[in-house]
C-alpha cells in the first residue's frame, strides 16, 4: 500500500535529511525551546494584575511557548525604565514615560505593543463638600502631587483647556501614601492623583469616591492620554518577534477572560496574595475597567489598540507639558503589529 506523505511531514523529512547531511541534531517539530520573559508590573499586586495571572493559570503563556516571570513593581514609569536597563525584557507600563524616554535616548526606550489603559487615569479630587467645583475655582488653592507626579506636570494642559491661570495654583509636594489624607484632613485643598489607585485608598479609609469625593478626570478635560499597556524591549522585538506576539496574544486572553469573568480573575491573584483585600480588589479591577478600559474608543477599535489621530495629538501634549526638544513619531512609541485580529478584540461599549 502506497502513502502519500503530507506536505508538512514531507518538509520535515527533507529538513531531517540535511540536517544529517550537515551532521546537524534534528529537532521534532513539537520540541520547540520555551523561551523565558522576565515580565515587571507597575505596582505591588492588585486587582488590575489579575488577567495576567489568570492568563498563567490557564496555560495561555505556557501554549505559546513562553515562560513567563512576573514580578512586582514600584511606579508605571520605573516598569519603562527597568526594561530599558535590560533587567526586563517586557512590562506594565505607562506610555507617557515611554514618550519622554523615546526623546531623551532614542533607539533605548522600550515600545508599547497592547494598550489596556485607554484614557490615562489622571485626576484631580477635592472634599464634595469642597468650594472648587469648576476648574476655574482652583486658582488661589493649594493642591498636592507626589514629587514629579504625572498628573501634576499634565496640569497646564486641562487648566489651559478650562481657563484657569496655572500660575494662580499652588503645588505642594506629598508622600505617595498621604495624598489622600492630606486632602482629607485639609492640609490642602485637592490632590493630583492616579484615580484608579486613589479610589480604592479612599474606600480603605472608610470614604465613599462616589459621593464623598469630587472627581475631575483629566480624560474628561481636554488631556488626549492614554496610559498602561503592555511594553517590550526593543531587543526582544528584533531577536524574537514571535515571542512578543505569544505574550500579546496570551495577555489578550487573559484581559478577555477577566472581562468575562472578574470572579475568575480575582480567584488567580488570591492565589498569589492571599492576604489582599479580595472584595477590595475586585471594586478596584471593576472601577478601572469601568473608568479607564472599556471606553467608547475601545469599543470602536478594539482592545490593545489606539486611535492614530487620537495618539498624534497626544504626543504634542506630552512633548508641550514635558517641555521635550522633539515630539517622538508614534512608530517610535507603539506597535501594533503584534495586535490580535481585531474580530478577536471587540468589546461590549459601556
């Protein structure tokens, strides 16, 4: 009886053959080399960690061929610069410091290949019992940012969008873990904050963000930003490109799962931290998809996109706001290239 071999096997017997012609080991084409991905996050674990988690857990890094480290980290813009040192190959980061580092050392900054934050979450709060209840009020208080804070330095841009003489607003300077209390206690009149961090430690205070707190979001005053997302090192980009399509692909469905099921997801980083806050952080990974994730734009283009024109008018904010020499072009900055298909990446609009 004559078989016809598949073309598949027929190319690999042919493969095997010159290899043994070379004195070459053949490799079985199942044993492909598990490549490893030292991965750092942008903060210590919290419910906006949990689809990577869950991703781990249901073996998507493992069925692309990635074993992937993950490991705490201490700021969005030191997740930039721990890949640009080599100590990561990828991160959860912000993208703004990529901008900033694009300029300062091109050809060094690391890209961003899947934005989960579509709007940076940037905002100012004030007491709702508060006085300021435009932008314009703020002129003559006193607002507090953590030293060289984001939201600070993005300020001109939504005081020049509402009218508000920036000079007329003082800045104090403020530890991490006091912005709140400060701003509580009135040792000053408004903090600069990260919403999506800044919403829970209220809630930890027994304060309610919904109606104890004024909200203004710099997405809703003029500030075009977008925030974290999946960053890679421009090395692994070139010796690997593979590698960092598997990591997008196996993020995606992660995020997609955790969309699907935020009890899942929740259950997987318990596992890593069972000593967190589990109701907590579920509030937490709700209110960020709700705020920051799953917007109008990302329903329009999918997750892990960003919007070109959208993204052109960013850079200029960040380039203006940071006082940069040049503005980055956005090849410099994001890639796209590795996105799954977009059919894979709807989501439901709000």
């Amino acid at each position: 009886m004559h078989h016809r071999l598949s073309r598949r096997a027929a190319a690999f017997a042919f493969a095997a053959l010159a290899s043994l012609a070379a004195g070459l080991p053949v490799r079985p084409a199942a044993a492909q080399p598990v490549t490893p991905i030292k991965f750092v996050l942008d903060w210590k674990l919290q419910g906006i960690h949990a689809w990577y988690y869950l991703a781990e857990d249901k073996g998507y890094f493992a069925a692309e061929k990635l074993a992937v480290t993950i490991d705490q980290g201490d700021g969005s813009a030191a997740a930039v610069t721990k890949v640009m040192a080599g100590a990561y190959q990828a991160g959860f980061g912000d993208v703004n410091a990529i901008i900033q580092n694009a300029v300062a050392k091109p050809g060094t900054a690391p890209v961003m290949v899947y934005m989960i934050y579509n709007r940076a979450p940037f905002a100012l709060i004030v007491k709702s019992t508060s006085p300021i209840r435009t932008l314009k009020d703020l002129e003559g208080k006193t607002l507090g940012t953590v030293a060289g804070g984001a939201a600070s330095r993005m300020f001109p841009v939504i005081a020049g969008k509402g009218g508000v003489d920036a000079a007329k607003v003082k800045w104090t300077n403020v530890a991490p873990n006091l912005q709140e209390q400060m701003m509580l206690k009135d040792h000053v009149d408004g903090s600069a904050v990260f919403s999506v961090t800044s919403y829970m430690n209220l809630v930890a205070q027994g304060i309610d963000p919904d109606k104890d707190i004024r909200w203004f979001h710099y997405g809703d005053l003029g500030v075009e930003l977008y925030g974290n997302g999946v960053l890679v090192s421009q090395k692994l980009v070139k010796d690997n490109p593979q590698a960092v399509a598997g990591l997008v692909r196996a993020i995606h469905k992660g995020l997609r799962d955790t969309i699907a099921n935020p009890d899942a997801a929740i259950a997987a980083l318990m596992k890593r931290e069972p000593l967190l806050n589990k109701d907590l952080e579920k509030r937490r990974l709700m209110y960020t998809l709700k705020t920051v994730m799953l917007t109008p734009e990302a329903a329009a283009i999918g997750l892990g996109d960003v919007s070109d024109a959208r993204f052109a008018r960013s850079l200029i904010q960040v380039q203006e706001a940071f006082e940069l020499p040049r503005v980055p072009t956005a090849a410099e900055v994001f890639d796209r290239r590795f996105l799954p298909p977009l059919a894979e990446r709807r989501v439901a609009a709000p």
